[in-house]
C-alpha cells in the first residue's frame, strides 16, 4: 500500500512497500525532495529551513552527500508532518464552530480515550514507543482543546470573527 497525502495540486508519495528488506516496517522511503515543484510546500519549507542547515558532519564526499540526501527525505517528510498537523487544526476548529451552534460541551473523553488508544496501538503494531505517540497525542489534543475552548466560549459580539483570531497562527510572532 502506497502512502500518499495530498497537497494542493499535487499528490506526493511518503513511502512504498518493498521486498526483501528496507525499513523495519517494510516500507522505503521515497525521496520527496527530488519531486518538489517550485513554490511548492516542500519547496517553501526547505527555503525557510535551508539557511540553519550548518556545515557538512563528514569530511568524505560520498558521506555527506549520502547523509544530504537523508536529510532531503528527512525535510520533506517534515513539510508533510506540519502541514497535516495545521490540516489538523483548522478542522479542530471546525469541530469547535459545530459544538459552539449546538451547545456541545467541549470535551469528549471517550473520543480522547480511542484517538489516544488508535494512536498507541499503530506504534505497537509499527515496534514504535506507545509512550512517544501517547505524548505527541497529548500535546495535539491539549492545543485542540484549546483551540476548541475559545471558538465555544467566545463572546457572542466576536462570533464572526473568533475562527480568524484563534487560528493556527495565533500567538506566532509574524
């Protein structure tokens, strides 16, 4: 089973499975940074992260180019990462609106429970650490949460323009 998240216009492979070896889980990682389009997400995040890069950790050519070329692969698969985290997001505060027009409380903790259980689960089946994906969870649903809170509990004067103030970039320096 390919991996595919889609991007606006565009549709990019994270990794393919393959025979005879690769990645633990059976999977090879393709390299994503080759088929970046310019202006692109991928493109955008290697841009902003290029310049903190440092200097070569080998003085041999073939390391470093080797260990180059991992971090191409590394960096894309991190622009997919935030991407679908801010995805992730801007959905929570959907979800927030929703609950908000029907006076639905906040927090589901039945719905935390089998996100947190789903979550621990895929790292037993993939040798990962549950509690690594436990905390990674706990950290995305705390800032869900708290995006959630204040589109419910925003004062009703502010409720056309709540989305826009407690957005993902809320809180950012920029």
């Amino acid at each position: 089973m390919t991996i595919v998240e889609h991007l606006p216009e565009r549709r990019w492979s994270v990794g393919v499975p393959v025979s005879g070896g690769g990645l633990r889980s059976g999977h090879h990682i393709v390299d994503l940074a080759s088929r970046r389009a310019p202006g692109g997400l991928v493109e955008e995040f290697l841009t902003t992260t290029s310049s903190e890069a440092g200097t070569q950790t080998s003085s041999h050519p073939d390391e470093a180019e080797g260990l180059d070329s991992f971090r191409r692969d590394l960096d894309a698969i991190d622009a997919l990462l935030l991407e679908t985290v801010r995805q992730r997001l801007e959905l929570c505060l959907r979800i927030g609106e929703w609950k908000r027009s029907r006076e639905v409380p906040m927090m589901q903790p039945g719905r935390v429970r089998l996100v947190q259980e789903r979550a621990r689960e895929f790292a037993r089946r993939h040798d990962l650490s549950p509690d690594f994906f436990n905390a990674l969870y706990e950290l995305m649903i705390a800032e869900t949460c708290r995006l959630e809170d204040l589109v419910i509990n925003a004062p009703v004067e502010e409720e056309d323009t709540v989305r826009e103030s407690v957005g993902p970039r809320s809180g950012s320096s920029t």
